[in-house]
C-alpha cells in the first residue's frame, strides 16, 4: 500500500522536528552558559526542593560566622581592655608602696597622689572603653550610655547589669560583654572573707597601731558577725612597766570573745602576735593608744575607683608624726588586699572572655567544615557535567544540521520539476 504525503504535511513534519531540535539545542547552550543542570524547578523538583534547603542552611552558615566574627571582635576589645586594667592596677599598687614610705613628707605623698589621680583616670578611661561600633564595652544592656562618670569618691555606674550575648551557632549563644558592674564594682573588700579597719579616732589619741588584712583560719568557725578590738593602756609608773592589753567584743551579739583558748578577759597586747577568734586570725603592729579600737567585719562589695580615690583623699590630707604613718599604712594595707582582688576579679573575667574567644575559634572550624559540605552537596544537585554537557551539544548540533539538510532537500523534491 502506498501512502500519498502531502506537501504541507512534509513541511509540517520538518518544521515541527527542526524546532524541536533547536529547543533542546538552546536549552544545552543555557545549560552550558549557566554552569546549571536543572533550569528550572520541573525539570528535577526533588533535587530543587533540597536545593532550596541546603541553600537556606548555607545562608544561616554564612550569617552566623558573620556573627562570630563580630563576637570577636567585640571580645577582643575587651581582652584588651581588661588587659590594660590589670597593667594600671599594678601600677596602682607600685606607687601605693612608694606612699608607704615612712620618709615622706605630705609634699611628697601629695605627689603620689597626683599621680594616683592620673592612673585613676587611666582606669576610668579603659572602664569607658568604645566597642568600635558606637556603643560601649562595659555597659551592660545600655550600651550606647557612658558607662562610668568621675565623682569625688570615685566614678558612678551608669549602665546596667545585662550581658550581651550574640547567636554563633545554630544551638549557641555567647556573651560578647561584661558589664561594668562585673568588672569595677564588685571586688570583695579585705581578704574576701572579712575587713579590718582601724577606727578613725585613732590618730587623734595618738596610736600608732597597723593592723594586718588577716587570713581565714577555720571556715567551719566563721561566724559572718562584726567584732571590735579595743585597746586598753595603763601607763608607766615608777617600778611598774606600761600595759597594754586589748578585749574582743562580738558587736552582733555584744558579749565578749574569749581569744581561743583564753576565757575572756583583757589579753596582754604583744605587736606582730597573731590574735585568733572565730575562725579569723589577724595581728596587730605598733603602739595603741588607750582607747584605740580596730573593727573586724564581713567582707563587703566595693567598687575600684572608691578604694583608689579613697587612698588619694588620705594621701592629700595625711597626719603628723608616726600616727600619721600608722594611718597611711593602715590605709595601704586596705588598698592593696582591695587592689589584689580587683586583679583576681579581672583577671577572672579575662580567662571567661578567652575562652569564649577559644570556643568562637572551634565554632569557626565547624562552621568551614559545614560550609563546605553545603558547597558539596549543591554542586552535586545542581552544577552541569560539561563534559557530557558539551558532547550532547555537538551531538544537537550535528542532527540539527542534517534535519535542516535533509528538510531542505525533501522540501525541494516536486513532480513540477520533471515536466517539461
């Protein structure tokens, strides 16, 4: 059976296959000039759809190493803050000592305290340290409010006490800051445990006692009260030597203390002997005047720019005579327990921000290892082969060419041509 094809159908049929032919043709070139497989999300929706998944988790990659990042560089402004507060701190203590010559005269202690007051500046202009951001370091949630103001007795906090933290992973939080409050204002005054203080009527009758920050001898016996150590001091007289003893009283529950083992009765005073009670163990230097009294306390909370301008304030207005001494001293002997647990408080806040800043760096690495697993997994769903790609090409082209041939050579096939 002969089947008669028409002329409309043999241009039908070409024109149809020729276009089909340049369709997939030009859908290899996009393919090539895109460097993507999947064109659109029809020609592989499952590979699409986790496409736009891993995508989306590549973004979240991306933004939380831009966080960490910042995180650093927040930290780091701190570490070095921090690290400038222990240096003016110990330089602090140095010329604490200086004043603690007992050579000085009240010019050259007011020369101390001249330069006291600058380090003190120093310190307060680290406590305002600026995060590079427009805000600043120590100023807890309030970041953008100066956080220390200079006052006569020392600097007032303006911030508060949040932490600021920051998103660096896709589970974890960090703290970025330390508010001031943390770092300045909270340093145990005297051993930690409990002060000593001489009282302020002292001088006035004349005691050249100093009495030691003390130590902590039996925590099991500590009792959080407050006591006062009082002198009383029976004169010389002809054949009979000068007596000086002292009493201990709990001025919590005000009975008297018995200095274990000894009942409680007036103790011979002998300078430099450790006197025990309670747990705490401290001594006593010089000579008290009768009258005189020394304060044993809790250890309280007070900020390093009160103890400095404290110690300053002593320094300009310094006493006559060895009892002006024995007052320096006694205040030399506060500002450098106070001086040393500022220093610990900092130097703990530092090794909390190192470490956050050694967690950020492991974070880093992970954050790398996953980026590059994303990379991975997008390139196999979705980067073209151009290998095969360009084969397949050459491959269209060349059918192309002969379908074009060929419908060129059909098309001009006619029985008109054979009639003369």
């Amino acid at each position: 059976m002969i089947m008669r094809i028409s002329t409309k159908t043999i241009f039908d049929i070409g024109s149809t296959q020729i276009t089909s032919l340049s369709s997939s043709m030009a859908r290899t070139q996009q393919q090539l000039s895109t460097g993507r497989k999947n064109l659109t999300a029809a020609d592989d929706p499952i590979a699409s759809a986790r496409a736009l998944e891993v995508t989306q988790s590549q973004s979240l990659n991306t933004q939380l190493a831009t966080n960490r990042s910042n995180a650093k560089a927040l930290l780091t402004a701190e570490t070095t803050a921090l690290a400038s507060t222990t240096s003016i701190l110990q330089d602090i203590k140095d010329l604490a000592v200086k004043a603690g010559n007992g050579s000085y005269t009240p010019s050259d202690l007011a020369s101390v305290a001249t330069e006291l007051e600058a380090r003190l500046a120093d310190l307060l202009g680290v406590a305002n340290t600026s995060d590079g951001v427009g805000g600043y370091v120590f100023a807890g949630y309030k970041s953008t409010t100066l956080p220390f103001t200079k006052t006569a007795t020392g600097a007032d906090y303006s911030g508060d006490q949040g932490q600021r933290s920051l998103q660096v992973g896709s589970t974890r939080s960090i703290a970025i800051t330390d508010s001031g409050t943390s770092v300045f204002e909270t340093n145990p005054t005297g051993n930690g445990k409990f002060v000593t203080t001489p009282d302020a009527g002292n001088y006035e009758r004349g005691g050249t006692g100093i009495i030691s920050a003390g130590s902590v001898k039996d925590p099991t016996l500590l009792t959080g009260h407050k006591y006062q150590i009082n002198f009383q001091v029976v004169p010389e007289t002809p054949g009979v030597p000068k007596q000086t003893t002292y009493t201990i009283t709990d001025m919590t529950t005000g009975d008297l203390v018995p200095p274990t083992p000894i009942p409680a009765e007036p103790q011979p005073y002998v300078s430099g002997q450790n006197i025990s009670f309670d747990g705490v163990q401290f001594d006593v230097k010089g000579d008290p005047a009768d009258g005189d009294s020394f304060a044993v306390e809790p250890s309280t909370k007070q900020s390093i720019f009160t103890t400095v301008q404290s110690f300053i304030d002593a320094l300009r207005s310094p006493g006559d005579g060895p009892p002006g001494n024995s007052q320096i001293n006694n205040m030399l002997n506060q500002l450098q327990v106070n001086i040393d647990n500022a220093t610990d408080n900092v130097l703990s806040v530092q090794a909390a921000v190192g470490s956050r800043l050694k967690e950020l760096d492991y974070l880093d690495s992970s954050g790398d290892d996953l980026g590059l697993q994303y990379a991975t997994t997008l390139s196999n769903l979705q980067d073209l082969d151009y290998t095969a790609a360009i084969s397949l090409f050459t491959q269209q082209q060349t059918t192309l060419t002969a379908a074009q041939k060929s419908f060129t050579t059909m098309s001009g096939l006619s029985l008109f041509n054979y009639i003369s």
